[in-house]
C-alpha cells in the first residue's frame, strides 16, 4: 500500500495549492504531454488548466474554477494531482445542482467541491497499490483503489490516468466527487 504524505506547508502555500486544486478540477484537466485516453488527444506542454482547456471536455469544470477563484492557484507550481470530471459528468448530477453550486452566493461550497478532487504532489497511477485514502486540498480524503490496473476514486472510474501537466497530473474521472459535507 502506498502512503501519500503532504509535505509541510506554510498557510498560504496550502491555501495556494487548495485554490489550484479547485482551478484544475474546474478546468476538466485538460490532457496534456503525450497521453491520451477515452477520446481526449493530449495537448502538449502546459498547466493543469491550459490542459484542460485543450482537451475540449472539461467546460464545466473551467467555469467552476473561474467562478470559484481557482485558476491562478491551478496555475502555480504545484505539484498537484487532480481528479477531474468531465462534462458529461457534471451533467449527470441532479438537475440544478451546477447553476446553483455557480451563484456568488455559494462560492464557499462550489471551493470545497473542487478542492475535493485535488491532492497535494504528483501521484501517477501505478503509485496507487490497492486501497489508499488521500488528503485532498478540501480536508476529506477521498479512497483511491487500484485493482489490476482499474483505477477508481470513492467508486468513479478513472477513465484516463496520467495525463501530465507541467505542474502535476490529472486523472480523468466519470463522475463528480462530493465532500462528505457537501
């Protein structure tokens, strides 16, 4: 089993990293370098957001970022690993459920959604050996399993793993996570 540990962190580096990682889980995470996988073409060298906003599938998860103050902090250094939903996920939650999670009012919740989806450091998925549970950027970790190369993450299937980002990678995802208090 493999142990994911956060390296110590100022405050501000953490809450840096906590808006990157709601950024790239609104960007789609963009596949970027030379992976591709389930219909989405990798894009060449960029950030967890230029990638997503390649890929052409993450709309909605951009639009989060953007509404929930995200994308610069997805632009940093990182590294950072996201799990990103993309389009068609969003569109599978209850109906409603994305116009209101977008409304000003409601950017607190729309953060910890996102951030959900995001871990501290690069974590690829032959790193994943059976179960772990991983902190993520919101406070709640999420159960990563990796059963003979079938990856999923608190039960939505990683539909394209590894898809390098100059600052981390993301791991496509066929559903949208939600905090245990969302």
């Amino acid at each position: 089993v493999l142990e994911i540990r956060m390296t110590h962190t100022t405050t501000s580096n953490l809450n840096f990293l906590r808006k990157a990682a709601i950024v790239m889980m609104t960007l789609g995470l963009t596949l970027t370098g030379t992976a591709s996988a389930g219909g989405h073409k990798a894009a060449g060298p960029g950030d967890i957001v230029d990638v997503a906003a390649a890929a052409g599938s993450f709309n909605t998860l951009i639009a989060a970022a953007k509404a929930a103050g995200l994308v610069e902090a997805l632009k940093g250094d990182g590294p950072l690993t996201v799990f990103a939903p993309t389009d068609e996920a969003f569109a599978a939650l209850p109906e409603g459920t994305v116009e209101n999670l977008l409304k000003p009012e409601n950017q607190e919740q729309l953060k910890a959604v996102l951030l959900y989806h995001v871990v501290s450091g690069k974590v690829m998925a032959e790193d994943i050996k059976g179960t772990v549970n991983a902190p993520t950027l919101q406070g709640a970790e999420v159960e990563v399993v990796n059963s003979w190369g079938n990856v999923t993450v608190n039960g939505a299937k990683v539909t394209a793993k590894d898809v390098a980002a100059s600052n981390g990678v993301i791991h496509v995802i066929d559903a949208v996570l939600l905090p245990p208090e969302a």
